[in-house]
C-alpha cells in the first residue's frame, strides 16, 4: 500500500515537472524578449524602448511588477519622447541576478542599465510603489542623471518602519506565501492553475488556490484582476511569466528586506526645484496621502494629483492622468533648456 502510494506521488512529481518545463519552452518560443537584454554587472536587464525625442523617460515598476505593467502608458508616452521600460533582475525577461536585492543595489543597477542603453540624460523617471521609493533614492545616488520625477502611489517609508508586530506577521505571511508559490511554480502546480483558468475553468483553479495559499488566495484574486486591466493581448505574457519560480522567489526576498528599504535614511536635498509630481491613488489610506502631499511639497516644482476612482495600481486605472502627469515635467524639463 505505501509502496503504490510513493509510486504514484512519484509520477505525479515527474507529470508536474514535465509540464512545468515543456510549458516554459512553450513560452519562451511564443513570447520573445520585446527588447534588448543590456550587460550590467552581475548580468542583464532586459530594456524595452519605444518612441523618439527627449528627455528620455524611464518607468520603473512596483515591488512584483515587470516592464508590461506600464505596456499603456508606455504606448502613449512614446508619442512624444524616447520611453524605457525596464524589468528589474529575476521579473518579465529580465534573468535574476545573484546579489541581494537591496535599494543601493537596485540603483547601481539601474544606473549601468541606463549606460548601456545609450540614452542620453538627464531623465525623467516615473515610479509606481516601491518602484518609487527606489527613484526617491537614486535621486540622491545620481542626481545629475534626473531631469524630473513622477512617483505613482509611491511607497512611503513610514509604512513599513518602525515594524508593528501587524506588520510583521503580514510580512512573514507574504513570504511564507511567496516560497510556496516558488515551489509550487517549480512543481507546475501554478501552470495548470492558470490554465485551466484561462480555458474557463474555475473549481479546480480556486481549489488549487484555496489549498496552496489558505486566506492567501484573495490576495491572488487581486492580482488577477489586476491583470485583467491590461490589454487581453498581453494576458498570456503575464501568466507565462507568472509560472516561473523566479518571481515568486525574487518576491520573498523584497518582502524580507522591505523594513530594511523603508528604514533606509532618505536624501531630498536634491528635490529642491525639481520637476516633481505625485500621484495617490484615491482609494490608498488618509495617512499615506498626507505623506505624498508633503513629499510633492520637498520641491518648489512639486504638484501632488489624486487619482479619482482609482486603487494603487493607478497607471492601469487611470493611465491618462500618469501620461498628462508625466508630460507636464517633461514640459518643465525642456523649458529649463540643456542641462
């Protein structure tokens, strides 16, 4: 009996793996990098450009986003200037990058991305959520290279430091969850999650869901709708990049450190005049908006927006108001003249 037992959890083991890699080369044969994958130390960064004209803009995404999050904005943007949008190591076509994932290392990367790239500066930089505190840092790290900045929704240290012990269990719960979904991702339980999903399927998905992740799985409910604000084309894009360990993976390191990055010491000396725009979403919390309106108010150009109706993820909600966000500091920008 118990010999039939490993027995059969055995084929199912080798099934899943099976799929899993059968389905990932699937993937990498319908879903080519869109750009180019630029050399950085430690790697490559995958870089996706559209459009013509300065200055250059680049997008940086949020804590488990990749370059397509900004596919819309990025679409429009290019009607006026050069738009990068890039994926962050171990998200969308970017390989991951065996260095821990901490703010000055995002910066430096970001920074020999922008060398390679052959765009010339100073940029302007718009950041949605942790994507944002991260551009508040580079900021001081390279301040000649930033023309002016958008945050969208940004994050805001004071959320995450000082922890709470709320927090704190949130946080472990998010990593928790983050391992889980690597493995099961691994195991191509993720896959035939989303496959059967998309085929219409809907017991199964949520049972597997429900088993994987617990009350977890309303937060993969999110996600999904979140998704589903993008253009349907650009569906299957992000299910095939959501059923590779990686992400999941890279998503439990950027949890752990998040205190970390929150409790990391801010410099707005260079803020002073720059073109700067933030952006709340209208459904984020009282606090954090307060926090955004003084963090628009550290630059004498700085204007604070709220997105009606929107939630955090704003440049899938309401795209227009990031493009007009973003093309008033490029009109800044260019009536200040060469830097």
């Amino acid at each position: 009996m118990i010999e039939s037992i490993v027995e059969s959890l055995g084929l199912l083991l080798g099934a899943g793996l099976c799929y899993q890699w059968t389905g990932g080369w699937r993937d990498r044969m319908r879903f080519p990098a869109p750009g180019r994958l630029l050399r950085v130390p430690g790697g490559a960064l995958h870089c996706f450009e559209r459009g013509l004209g300065g200055p250059a803009i680049v997008l940086e995404a949020g804590i488990s986003a990749s370059s397509v999050s900004w596919r819309p904005v990025q679409k429009e943007l290019a009607r006026h200037c050069r738009v990068i949008a890039y994926d962050r190591a171990g998200y969308g076509w970017s390989p991951r990058i065996r260095k821990p994932r901490t703010i000055p290392q995002l910066c430096a990367e970001l920074e020999a991305m922008l060398q390679a790239s052959g765009a010339s500066g100073p940029y302007v930089f718009v950041g949605h959520s942790f994507g944002g505190l991260q551009l508040r840092h580079f900021a001081a790290h390279a301040p000649g290279k930033v023309a002016g900045l958008v945050l969208v929704d940004p994050l805001e240290p004071l959320e995450w430091s000082p922890l709470g012990e709320l927090q704190s269990a949130r946080l472990r719960k998010g990593v928790q969850l983050s391992r889980r979904g690597a493995l099961l991702a691994r195991l191509g339980v993720v896959r035939l999650g989303l496959d059967l999903l998309t085929s219409g399927s809907k017991v199964l998905p949520q049972l597997l869901a429900r088993v994987s992740s617990g009350k977890g799985v309303s937060v993969t409910d999110r996600l999904v709708g979140e998704v589903r604000k993008l253009p349907p084309e650009l569906w299957p894009v992000m299910k095939a990049h959501w059923c590779q360990p990686r992400g999941f993976e890279n998503m439990a390191e950027y949890l752990e450190r998040l205190p970390e990055a929150c409790a990391l010491a801010l410099d707005n000396s260079g803020l002073g005049d720059l073109p700067l725009a933030v952006i709340s979403a209208e459904k984020t919390a009282p606090g954090v908006i307060e926090a955004h309106r003084a963090t628009a108010a550290l630059s004498s150009q700085g204007q604070h927006l709220v997105a009606a109706g929107s939630g955090h993820w704003v440049q899938l909600d309401r795209p227009d108001l990031v493009v007009r966000a973003t093309l008033d500091v490029v009109q800044q920008v260019r009536a200040r003249g060469p830097a």
